[in-house]
C-alpha cells in the first residue's frame, strides 16, 4: 500500500517511515522543501495539497515541539504547526476518497486527571493543550464526514534516549542535579518508542479501529517511581525536589506540564488485543536506555 506521511523526519517520524517501509509498504514523505528524492512529494500545509492517486492511507505527524518557552507567539506557533496541516490533510483524503487519515493528537486532551483513570471514553480537560487537542482532533473532520477511517493517536510520552520525553532529562541526571518535580505524585502516560511503532502498525492494519487511540503503556508510574527508576539504573542521586518556581523562571508556563498528572489507559488498544513488547515501565526504561 502507498502511505503518505507528514511529519516524516522526526522523533517519531523517521523510525515510523523506516518500519512502513521495513513491512513492504511505498512511503512518500511529504517536505516542505524541495523534493531531492523519488519518494517525496513537495507541499505547503497551508495550501491544498494532491496526493498520489494510489495512496491507501496518510499518516500525519506534524506539530513543533512543546518543549520549549511558552511565549504567546510559542503557542500560537504550537496550535498552527499542528492543525493547518491537520485540516489540508483531512481535507485531501476527503477529496481523493482516501480510505485512511491516521492523525497525530496527543493525551494531553484529557488534561489534569489527578488520580483519576481515563481512558478513549473520558470526556476532555480546559487547559491549553486539552483545547489544542480537541481543535486539532476536529480539523480531521472532513475526512471522517467523507467516509474515511480516522484515527486520531493520543500519543503519551515515547521513551528513547535519542529524543523526546526521556532525552533532555538524561544529563541532570547524570550530574546527579535532578529530582522528582514537587510532591512527585502526578501521573506519567509514557510508553516505549518500540511499542509506539508497533501500535501505529497494529492500529494501521486493524480496520476495526478507528476514532481516538491511547497510545500509552498499560503501567502508568508516578513522577516519584520514573525518577527513582531513572536515577537507579544511571547509578546516580536524585534526592532533591525540584520547586515549580525554578522550572517556571525557566520554561515559563511550560513548566507546569511537569507537574500535569494524566493517568491514561489503552483500552482501544487492549480491548482489539494489541500485545506490548514492554508492558512495564522498568522494562521499557531498559530498553530506552539501551547501547546499541
């Protein structure tokens, strides 16, 4: 089958091309910049796009990262990088008749849950990026209203040390500087890079699936127990909390998703019988930690 991906040279990206490819399938990667190779395809997200006429599904990744200072213009840059390209996609698969848009969201859509479990069925939260995801699950709308499967991937936290969640957090660790963030109760939705990409291969071939998708590990861990985790197996200290205040100078407003508890389950993926390859967090920590 011919894949369309967008957001195809990133974190997740490049290794989610390399294993479509790996399974026989044609990925075309669609660039912003000139195209230099026979399967990319040159667009604007902000332009209506044509896609190849014998694509069977399109895969869309896109959005800027949230790690960085929340300046008004950061957020504004946040929501647009995610959504303009959600739509124009969402609008093409409508158009062409495309059978299949598997669209980037993240579990930030439930927002502050406490202590509380959600799941697909849990209603959204009211923050910034509970409101970003429910806007940019919506711009997939005229896919699903043309008859497309939608699948919209509630992506937790991917666990590799080559980037994402864990990555930035290895070298504090290292120097032994680092800490559970305040009460270290709050609620980490990870999941390994490994069983990210298998679910985004399960999810593409199960054609039962379709609407919002967890895509989390079975073993949610507290803020305390990943950074007991982490210290141990780098065989450093971590002894010291770290104050919200400090952080907040920092990373601004961004600061406070540190501090976010989310405790998301995979029921779509379990209940369709989606196995995981690193169903705990101590092993798919060893596994991100991982030479080689």
């Amino acid at each position: 089958m011919r894949i369309v991906v967008a957001g195809g040279s990133g974190f997740l990206g490049t290794p989610l091309r390399h294993e479509l490819a790996s399974a026989g399938h044609e990925v075309t990667q669609l660039v912003r910049r000139p195209a230099v190779k026979p399967d990319q395809l040159t667009w604007d997200p902000a332009e209506p796009v044509t896609l190849p006429a014998d694509t069977g599904a399109v895969i869309n990744l896109c959005g800027v990262s949230i790690g960085h200072r929340w300046t008004q213009s950061y957020r504004d840059l946040i929501r647009s990088s995610r959504i303009v390209p959600s739509s124009t996609l969402a609008k093409a698969v409508a158009r062409q008749r495309i059978p299949l848009l598997m669209n980037a969201s993240a579990v930030g859509f439930y927002g502050e849950t406490g202590d509380r479990v959600v799941d697909e069925g849990s209603g959204p939260g009211d923050d910034f990026l509970a409101r970003l995801a429910i806007d940019w699950e919506g711009a997939t709308r005229p896919a699903s209203e043309a008859g497309a499967r939608v699948v919209r991937m509630r992506t937790g936290m991917p666990l590799d040390k080559e980037g994402g969640f864990l990555k930035p957090q290895l070298l504090p660790f290292r120097l032994g500087i680092a800490g559970k963030l305040g009460s270290g109760r709050q609620w980490i939705p990870w999941i390994s890079l490994r069983d990210w990409l298998r679910a985004a291969m399960f999810v593409l071939a199960e054609p039962r699936i379709e609407g919002p998708v967890n895509l989390v590990g079975p073993d949610p861990v507290t803020n305390a127990e990943f950074t007991k985790a982490l210290a141990r197996a780098l065989h450093r200290p971590a002894l010291m909390p770290v104050p919200k205040l400090g952080v907040r100078i920092l990373f601004g407003e961004y600061a406070e998703e540190g501090y976010r508890s989310l405790r998301a389950m995979p029921k779509v993926l379990q209940d369709n019988g989606f196995k995981y390859e690193y169903a705990t967090f101590a092993s798919a920590l060893a596994e991100a930690l991982r030479d080689g």
